[in-house]
C-alpha cells in the first residue's frame, strides 16, 4: 500500500510518498523561511502563493525519485487542517484533483494527527501511547488510544511553546524562526542569572502556560540599560527562558505519566527537536520506566511524510473520505476539547 501526501498548512510546502511497510519511498520539503523572514513570521496570503507556485512541481518530483506513476498509488492524503486556510486549500484541491483523475481515495488528514502518528511511521509504537505535541501552534499531552482516537489530557491555556520561543527570540533581536536560535544563543548562556518563573509547575492537572513566562522575558530585558542587548545577556536571557520552558514541561509531563501509562512516551513537533527538551524526556521516561521515542528532527517540524503516514493509518481501516470534504482550518484532534482557545486548532 502506498500514499500520496502533502503539507500545506503553515509554511512548509511539502510532498511524500510513503509505503506500509514503514518506508519513506520520497519526501521533499520547501521551507519558505526567507520569505518571511523580513517580516519576523508567517504572513498567510504569501504562504498561499508561495504552496500554489511550488507544489505541482514538489508532487512530481517525488513520483520521479520514487520512479512511480500515479498510477502505482493506493491514496493521495492532504492536511485539510487545522491551519492557514489559503494554504490548505491549496493542499486540498491538488490531492483531490489527482485523486480524481487517478481515481485514487482521497485522505482528508488533521494536521496534528500527522505529527501524532509519525512514531509510527519511525518506530515500531503499539497503541496506546502518551503524546507530548509541542509545535509553533500546538502545545498538548494526547492519550493516543488508536488512529482517531486522542483523548486530551492538558493544553495550553495562552501561547504554544514554540509561539513562546519565537516571540522571545523576536525580543531578543535572535530573527526567524525562533526556536534553533534561541537554543543556539542558550549555550553560551549561564541558566541560573535570571530568576524566570516555572508556569504552572505544582498545579494540579496537565495543563500549560507560556505567556507570563514571556511577559518576565520582556520585564528583564526592560531592566538592562537601555540600547541593543550585549552577547553575554542575550545567551543567559536565552538560557534561562529555555531551561524554564524545559522544566515546566517536564513538571507537566511527569503528572501526565502518573495519570495514564501507555507503551511509550513520544514526543511530536517542532519544539522537539529542543535538545534540552529531549535530553529532560529521556530521563524521564528512564526514570517511569517507559520506552522514549522522538522521531528524527526533520520528521519533528512539518513535512508531509507524517501526512501520507496518517492517511495509510486512515487507509488500512477503510476511512477514506469524499471529495466534497471541505477544508477545516480550525479543526481540534480531540472531540471533547473546548471551541475557544487552546482547542487545537
Ligand atoms: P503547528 O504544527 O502547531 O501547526 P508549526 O507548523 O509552526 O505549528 P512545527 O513546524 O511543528 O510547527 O514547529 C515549528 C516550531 O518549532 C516553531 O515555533 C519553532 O520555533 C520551533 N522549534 C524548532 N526548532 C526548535 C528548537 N531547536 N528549539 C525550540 N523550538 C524549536
Ligand atoms: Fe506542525
Ligand atoms: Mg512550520
């Protein structure tokens, strides 16, 4: 069996073919990083054009390095969200145009089900599991129970972790996107020089919060003497946010095991390929006994390998769905999560 998918939902604009055996046959990701940059983040309508300039030719350059007609295909799967909706569309009408001309199943995918099942596609991982999915938009613990099957068991109630990173890599003056350049700041920064607050560390319950975290950035930054911010104060302002970040996390995650064990802890999204993050998971999945399974990094931030995956999971179980299945740009994983903020989507 062999899917089809792409990625449309942000700023990535991507392409994958993968197998059922677990095999990426082609992938090609086209980060639009330098468009834009000069604006400090994503603007939607550019994201819009630049997925409509690039993916006809994305699409055929992963049938050509597979050496694959489309013909050879079982399923053609797309993010029809959540996300950007220009961009998704985008996404969605170029599966459902191949889908109908081939006439293969079209896949409507969750974007976040992508990033939840792609241990699967990496590593041998049996339902049920518990998920940390910590992204530029998302920042959740997911008890994955079978493929459409999440159940929620904290969020965030204001910014994602890596919406956190960004905006503090912003007021740092460290550019876009956030996240590697603050890691990279924070290692020649001393952790301990500002006393930044553990959110949410102690509380009952899994749930997160990023935003006061990022007013005591900015609260700090305001007390040094006025002027662009030294070297050594922008690596120990880094160091410091990250450690925080790490540690209420990991205070979230710790509770989160004690109220569902599954076969593994995995981690999801952009912000796990933080190596900080991901050498404080480690130990604390040693330390609950669990198997501790982070996917490569590439294959942590968006891709459409995740995506092809998540179909062939919709696939093998016969769910396919109609080509009138419109974009969802608000879309949450989780069928009991609230309409307002926070609901994943
Ligand atoms: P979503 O998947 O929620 O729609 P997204 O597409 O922005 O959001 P991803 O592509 O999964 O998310 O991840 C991008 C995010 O990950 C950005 O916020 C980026 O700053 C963050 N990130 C990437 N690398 C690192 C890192 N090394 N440390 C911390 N954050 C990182
Ligand atoms: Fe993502
Ligand atoms: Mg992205």
């Amino acid at each position: 069996m062999i899917v089809l998918g792409l990625e449309t939902s942000c700023d990535e604009t991507a392409a994958a073919l993968v197998d059922g055996d677990r095999n990426i046959l082609a992938e090609v990701v086209l980060s639009q990083f330098e468009e834009h940059r000069p604006y400090g983040g994503v603007v939607p309508e550019i994201a819009a054009r630049g997925h409509l300039d690039h993916i006809d030719r994305l699409t055929a350059e992963v049938m050509k390095r597979a050496r694959l007609p489309f013909d050879a295909i079982d399923g053609v799967a797309a993010t029809t969200g959540p996300g950007l909706i220009g961009g998704v569309i985008v996404g969605v009408m170029t599966a459902k145009a191949i889908a109908a001309v081939h006439r293969k199943p079209f896949l409507a995918v969750n974007h976040l089900e992508g990033h939840a099942l792609t241990a699967r596609l990496t590593d041998d991982v049996a339902f049920p599991y518990l998920l940390l999915l910590v992204s530029g938009g998302h920042c959740q613990i997911l008890a994955v129970e079978g493929v459409g099957r999440y159940r929620r068991l904290g969020t965030t109630i204001d910014d994602a972790a890596g919406e956190a990173f960004d905006k503090v890599a912003k007021m740092l003056g460290l550019g876009y996107p956030g996240g590697p350049a603050v890691q990279a700041a924070a290692e020649a920064g001393d952790p301990a020089r500002f006393p930044f607050p553990r959110p949410m560390k102690g509380r009952p319950g899994c749930d997160f919060s990023f935003s006061g975290l990022k007013t005591s950035v900015r609260q700090m930054v305001e007390k040094l003497p006025p002027g662009p911010l030294a070297e050594q104060d922008k690596a120990d302002l880094a160091a410091g946010f990250q450690a925080a970040v790490v540690e209420s996390i990991a205070d979230r995650v710790k509770r989160a095991l004690r109220e569902f064990r599954g076969s593994a802890f995995v981690v999801a999204g952009g912000v796990a390929a933080n190596s900080a993050l991901r050498a404080r998971l480690t130990a604390l999945s040693a330390e609950a006994g669990l198997p501790f399974i982070a996917p490569p990094l590439r294959l942590c931030t968006d891709n459409a390998a995740m995506i092809a995956w998540a179909g062939l999971e919709h696939l093998r179980l016969g769910r396919t769905d109609p080509l009138d299945t419109r974009p969802r740009p608000r879309w949450p994983l989780d069928p009991d999560a609230p309409k307002s903020r926070g609901a994943g989507a």
